[in-house]
C-alpha cells in the first residue's frame, strides 16, 4: 500500500489552481474560433503582437515605467529567457556571478555554457551588495572580468527574501562602475502577500545593462511555458535576431495567444488575487507550525511572498540526513546543497515549499520535520583519555 508523501520539496504551484473555468473557456474559444488555424503558424520572432501589449500595459500600471513594445519579447519562460542570455551575454570560459544560495536550475543552465560560477553571500535581507564589489575587485585584480550577474530580488528560491531598494540601487551602481549585465530573475513578483514589491532592477535603472525576466509558470501554470524578456529596445533586437529565435518562429505562439486572450478578459488579475490569499494562508500555516515545534537552535526566514521558507538547522544537525529520515517517515523537503555553486555550503540548510501542500500536511509534515532534527544531532565525539 503507497502511502501520501508531504509534498514539501517541490517549488510548483498547487496543481488545484491550474485548469480554472476561466482558462479552460479561454482554451476553448480559441480552438473553436474561425481563424484558429493562423495561430498555429509560425509566429513574429519578438512573439504575439497581443501578448505583448497586455505585457508592456501591465508593466506600465503596476511598474509606472515608460515601456514601449519593442523593450519586451515572448519567451518559453523564464529558463528560456536565462539561457538565451547566458549564450548571448557570457563568455564561454568567462564568469557569471549568482547568489550563493540561488535557483538550482540556473546553476545547470549556466554551467551547459560552460561559464565559472562565482557565488555572492546573501543575508537574511538578500544579495550583499558590499560582498558583491569585494568579489568583483578580486576578480579583476587576478585578471577575470564577471560578464553576468544573475540575482531573484523578489522571494527569492530557494530563500524567500526580498532585496531592498537601497540595496538594489547599490547594486546597480556596482554594475554599472564595473560593466557588469544584472539578470534579475523576477517570476515571483505577482505572488506578494502584501501588494507593494521594490521597484525592480529595470526600473531602478531606467533599463540601463539590466535585463528583467517575468513567467506564467508560477501563477498560471509552468506547462504554458510561455515568459517574457524585458530589455533597452537595442538589447531585446538583439535577442529576437538570435539564431533559435530566427529559426523558431517566436515563442509559443498559439499559446501566446491563448493567454492573451485569457489576460484580456480580465480573468489573470482575479486568478492572481486568489493566489496570493491561498499562498499567504499556507505560509503563515507554515510560520505557526515552525515557532510551535522546531528546536529553538533551528531559525528560518519569513518571506513576504512566493513559495519559499529556507531554514538554517544546528551545526551538529546535516541537511541530506534530515532529508532521508523525513522520507522515511513521508515528508519530502530539499536540502540545501543543490542550491549553491559550492554544495557544502548548504550542509546545515533545508528549502520548505509550502505551494503544494494542504494546510493540514505543512502543520504535520513540519511537526514531523522538527523530530526528525531532534532525531538527527550528531553526538560530538567522546574524548578519548
Ligand atoms: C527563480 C526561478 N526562476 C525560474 C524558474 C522556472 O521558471 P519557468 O518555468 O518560467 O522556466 C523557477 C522555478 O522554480 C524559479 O524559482
């Protein structure tokens, strides 16, 4: 007999919020429309003229930036976006500077590029800024000139922090002495629990060296793959003229499409509202459970949006072995190495997604979780006399 895992590993949202009434008609619609058929020819290579001007309108109203059509393109979400840029932007060879911890899977794009990744120290308030000019003069000084540098300012995966304006606009008065292009990996921002999120890096900067990167895949759903790119006019040319997207016909275009008639309805600003309730509920589920049971030496952060609670255990208490017991007993939660360039430095750390688990599997998996870090101190070793 199988038994339910606690889904608290996977940072996917909850299945339940996927196939809405909404985007189900939307889907409809567009297949039984007469000229359905146009849609599924190759697209325009920047993407699908009605997606984009939803997009750039959006941008617009909530970002209050001056945006014209030709500073955004379509993407196949945020991954696309990512490695496009890493082949365009990095220096085969070269060095891409990344948060230290940050999202596994740009770890693995960047690395298919055979890029150095150099990793940046994060506190509870996000990337360092100071820690970022020192990795940078030091870098110079032996020759080595980053090219990149990718940072998730808004609940960040896998911590759940949110980088300050102060702190953003040191960083890009970093970048910007130094020559460096800011990634700012931004798929979170809808999900606030609160509404208000820090001007981003495109804004802050007025688009200068700064590419922003947005996606459906955390609020309508990741099998769309559908994102977009925002970028100086100059740079987003760049990008359409790049061989795949030459070649490509544009990103997705009948589902661009699609969502865009979805979006135009009004129906993606009511779905985004509800996400942000059910995720805010689960996070706070989440936060009460952590102070009722963890071990006063176990500290965690609390994030004002997104999926993500990043947790620092004792010394004396290992993440793969905390990992392993909690499966055993049907709890399933990543641990921290996968998330940084150098893996030992996630040893004492666990990544808690609380987007696919009911209320009442956090409470437990996490009242469960707290055992098994009692469970799991390593005894120092006796002296030996
Ligand atoms: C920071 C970050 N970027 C990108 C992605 C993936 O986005 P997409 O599905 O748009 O490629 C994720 C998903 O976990 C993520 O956490």
């Amino acid at each position: 007999m199988s038994r339910n895992i606690i889904p608290l590993s996977l940072g996917h949202p909850d299945p339940e919020t996927l196939l809405t009434p909404e985007l189900r008609k939307t889907m409809l619609q567009v297949i039984n429309s007469p000229d359905a058929h146009t849609t599924l020819q190759y697209g325009t290579e920047q993407g699908t003229r009605s997606l984009i001007d939803f997009l750039v309108g959006k941008i617009q109203r909530e970002q209050g930036l001056s945006l014209q059509p030709a500073n955004l393109m379509v993407i196949a979400g945020s991954t696309h976006g990512v490695d496009m840029l890493a082949r365009l932007y990095a220096r085969p060879g070269g060095v891409v500077l990344v948060e230290a911890p940050t999202y596994v899977d740009a770890i693995h794009v960047f690395r298919d590029h055979h890029v150095e990744l150099c990793s940046i120290p994060m506190d509870e308030n996000g990337l360092i800024p100071s820690e970022l000019e020192k990795q940078i003069v030091q870098l110079h000084s032996s020759g080595v000139f980053p090219s990149i540098l990718y940072t998730i300012p808004n609940f960040h995966n896998p911590t759940g922090s949110t980088l300050s304006e102060a702190r953003r606009i040191e960083i890009i008065r970093i970048a910007q002495h130094y020559g460096l292009l800011i990634v700012e990996d931004d798929v979170y921002r809808d999900l606030s629990f609160e509404g208000a999120v820090p001007a981003s890096f495109y804004a802050l900067a007025d688009g200068q060296q700064v590419f922003s990167i947005g996606s459906f895949s955390k609020t309508l759903a990741p099998g769309l793959r559908l994102g977009w790119l925002v970028g100086t006019e100059e740079a987003i040319q760049h990008c359409v003229n790049c061989g795949t997207m030459q070649m490509g016909g544009g990103a997705n275009p009948f589902v661009a499409h699609m969502v865009a008639e979805y979006c135009q309805s009004g129906s993606l600003e009511k779905h985004i509202l509800r996400l942000r309730s059910l995720y805010k509920m689960r996070c706070n589920v989440a936060l009460a459970a952590l102070s009722q049971y963890m071990p006063s030496d176990t500290k965690w952060t609390c994030p004002a949006g997104g999926f993500f609670i990043w947790l620092s255990l004792p010394e004396n208490v290992f993440a793969q072995e905390v990992k392993r017991l909690a499966l055993q007993e049907g709890v399933l939660v990543s641990a921290g190495e996968g998330f940084f360039v150098n893996p030992g430095d996630g040893k004492h750390n666990l990544r808690l997604a609380y987007s696919c688990a009911k209320p009442e599997e956090i409470k437990a998996g996490i009242r469960i979780l707290a055992q098994v870090i009692e469970k799991s101190r390593v005894e120092p070793n006796p002296r030996i006399s």
